[in-house]
C-alpha cells in the first residue's frame, strides 16, 4: 500500500514544487490550495499525512490541525510556516502536530520527517489493529512504555484499561499475586479475595516492563497464559480466563538470558511474535527539541507553571548532549529546569546536562551538612533568590 500525502498551501509553487519533488513513485501526493479543500479532500481517498502551511486566507493552518485532530484523531499532521515562531510551535505541538518546520523548507529534513512518520504509522497501526503479543526492547529511559501505551490507544480496545507493571519494584513473592490476584486466607495477610492486575486489564493490555528480570518459577505462569488465555490466582483451585493483549519490554539481552538458563526459551518465543526495537536517544538527536517540547508541556502541568518554551540556544545544548538516560534523564532535566526558570522561557543556565561525575568514593558528611549544601545549590541556581528558594525548598521563608 503506497503512503499518502496531502499538502495544503495557498502558494500554487509550492504546491507544484512539493508534488513534483515528493511524489516520486512511492508516495502518492495531492495537493490543496485552502484549509476548506483540505477537509473536501478527505472524501476523496485514503490520506496517511498532511503536511500544511500555517498562514492562509481563511481557515489558518492551526485551526486545520484542531479540526483534522477533531474528524481524524489519527491522522498526522506536519505544520510549516515562514516565521520561526517558538510559541507558535509550542500551540501545534500541543494540539497533536506531528511536526513543524520552517520555510524555506529542507527538501532532506522534509524527506526524513516524513519516513518517520510514515514509519511510525505503520509500525504502531501494524501491531495494533491485532492481539499479537509485542516485546519492546531499549535502553532504560527510552520510553518503552510510552510506545505500549500508544500501541493500546491505536487499538480497537483502547476503551479498555491499560495496566503497566514493573516486574522490578515487586519482589518475586508477591509479583504472582499483584498480577493474578490471590483468594481469602491463601497466605498470611489475605484477609480478602483481591483482583489481579490480569483480571483488571479486562480485554485490554497488560504491560509487564522489565520482563527479563523475573524469575522462573514466575516465568512458567505467564507462559501458560499465553498458552491457554488462563491463570490460577494463589491459592485458587479453579483457573480464571483472560482476554488481555499482553506487551512485555527489557533492556536485557533476551538471548544470553536463554543460553544461560534464566529466561525460558519457549516463553522468549511466544513474546517474541513482534518485537520493537526502541533506539537509545543519542541516535535520534533530531527528536530532541519535540520532545523536549512535549515534556515541557508536562512539566508545567505536574509543576504548576506556566507554558515554558525552549530558547533557541537551549535546544543547541541539549542537543549537544549524548543522554546516557535517554527520555528519562531529558524528562529529569527539563523538570528542574521548568522549577528553576523564573520566566516563560527556557535558558541554557536553566538546565545541567554535559557534566562529568569522576570516579571517586562519595565524601560521608551529616544530614545536617548535606541540607546545607542542597541549599546552597538551590540558592545558587536562583541567582540568590530567597523566596523562589524557599517555594522550591518546600518550607517557608524566614522573617
């Protein structure tokens, strides 16, 4: 099936140009010269993306993205304009654009943005219109079950719960419990029957993060739920049905784990229908500034500031960093920075990344020195600021 795409643009060269340089053969391209010829065309055939000028007569192109975002929600759509307009950015990406681009456009950037798109539909659209089960593999912080989660709300179940576990934060003896549930007196403490994690997820999708890490004797149940949509809550004598899609993610080496004995080699196999390989952050530098735009967005929210924005030569520094913590580590980053910026913008002296940590034991000093020297660096970070310290301290400023 080719990949469709559809430009909106009031300038008939652009058009003309864009249609002559992209439609080369894999991908077929339409073109339409206002918003309102834009939406008259979605009856007109299959469309994958839409790729629109923000500035024309009429309908703009933001209020194209709202509506499309409205009729389409899957639909994805890459905005450009003449101006490199950082709040303006910051609006498309909040209502849902794929991506945004400056005019004069890079006809590489272009081609680039686009293969990734059209790969990331296929890819999620693919995995998600089945029950197949999915092992997502990367790096930690590379945002494993932020692609679960987009695979489940692709999917005809997405009304469904999504439940995410880490096998990790659960020791092995209550990890059976936690996920298949356990009946009244079927261990110390089980003053009640109680739901599992399974039984929860209904029809939905189970996501078990850091499967590599769990042990066999565990391992062994889970297989039989794969196998036979079964499981037996502890100390049930009856086995309960499951109809959850079930999406598994490690940055273990699966293989070795097999080769030594510590991962059943027929579970890897029943996982392994479809698996997703999640490169780590420094190989998709080109991400950076959306996604650290996106994570902004939720860093205000969780901190209750407003809108913040990236100034340009803050998105020159992180993309100069490696992100050994991929998403996580620019998650962390962008979450101080968002506490610490007095401001709506971003700075480079808002946020650390690029430093060095040498390898020495850690110098052993009280509880009592330690808060004084946290305060200090906050202090310092807000340019002597007392009261900005004391609302990031969490405590109340003296009198």
């Amino acid at each position: 099936m080719k990949r469709s795409l559809l430009i909106v643009d009031d300038d008939p060269r652009v058009r003309t140009s864009l249609v002559s340089a992209l439609g080369d053969g894999y991908l077929t391209v339409r073109a339409a010269e206002d918003a309102e010829s834009a939406l008259a065309a979605l009856g007109d055939g299959p469309v994958g993306v839409v790729l629109s000028d923000v500035k024309m007569p009429g309908m703009s192109g933001l209020e194209l993205l709202k509506m499309l975002k409205e009729r389409a929600p899957d639909l994805d759509v890459i905005l450009m304009t003449a101006y490199d307009d950082l709040p303006l950015v910051a609006e498309a990406m909040k209502e849902g654009a794929a991506d945004f681009l400056v005019k004069p456009l890079d006809l590489h950037r272009l081609r680039g943005v686009l293969d990734r798109v059209f790969e990331d539909r296929q890819l999620v659209g693919q995995v998600s219109s089945t029950r197949t089960n999915v092992v997502i593999r990367g790096d930690s912080g590379t945002g494993k079950e932020l692609i679960a989660r987009s695979i489940h709300d692709a999917s005809p179940w997405s009304d469904e719960p999504f439940v995410a576990v880490n096998c990790t934060a659960l020791p092995a003896t209550l990890l059976e419990s936690e996920l298949f549930g356990h009946v009244r007196g079927s261990f110390t403490g089980a003053i009640s029957d109680r739901k599992g994690r399974f039984a929860i997820a209904g029809h939905g999708t189970i996501f078990l993060d850091e499967i590599g890490d769990t042990p066999p004797e565990f391992q062994a149940k889970l297989l039989r739920v794969l196998q036979e949509h079964e499981y037996y809550p502890v100390g049930a004598e009856r086995p309960e049905r499951t109809e959850a899609r079930v999406i598994a993610a490690t940055h273990r080496d699966l293989e070795k784990l097999v080769s030594i004995g510590q991962f059943r080699e027929d579970l890897y196999y029943r996982l392994r229908v479809v698996e997703i390989r999640v490169p780590p952050l420094r190989d998709r530098m080109g991400d950076v500034p959306l996604l650290a735009e996106h994570l902004l967005r939720k860093a205000a929210a969780a901190t209750g500031s407003r809108p913040l924005h990236l100034a340009p030569e803050t998105s020159e520094a992180l993309m100069s960093h490696d992100w050994p913590g991929n998403v996580r580590e620019l998650e962390n980053t962008l979450t101080r920075a968002a506490v610490l910026a007095t401001g709506d913008v971003i700075r480079p002296e808002h946020i650390e990344v690029g430093t060095t940590v040498d390898a020495v034991p850690p110098r052993l000093i009280s509880l009592e020195e330690m808060e004084r020297e946290h305060i200090a660096r906050v202090l310092e970070a807000t340019d002597g600021h007392k009261s900005r310290t004391a609302e990031i301290l969490g405590i109340s400023r003296p009198r």
